[in-house]
C-alpha cells in the first residue's frame, strides 16, 4: 500500500510540474499515450525501490 501511495504522489508532483510549465509558458502541453505509460511505469518503479529499501533497513 505505501509503494502505490508513493506512485501515486511521484506522479501527482510531475503533472503539477507540468501544469506550472504549461502556466509559465502559457502554452498547452498534450503527452503521448506511448510516453505517459512509461513514465507511470518507472515512477511506481521508484517507488517500490524506495520501499524496499526502508523495509530492508529495519
């Protein structure tokens, strides 16, 4: 639970990221299908490393 809870704020901080670049440039900012899934694949991935890391300390 706490891998897709850390997943899930990597990927809500990267849409903020993209939405105050989107703001800054006052341009619209449309991502790819084919780019997005993999993003969400490596931030659940880092996620889950972090988390295997915290577990594996205690």
């Amino acid at each position: 639970m706490e891998t897709f809870g850390r997943g899930c704020f990597y990927i809500i901080i990267g849409i903020a990221a993209l939405f105050f670049l989107a703001v800054i440039t006052r341009s619209h900012i449309n991502i790819s299908i084919f780019i997005v899934i993999p993003l969400v694949i490596i931030a659940f991935w880092i996620a889950k490393k972090k988390t295997d890391e915290k577990n594996s300390d205690t």
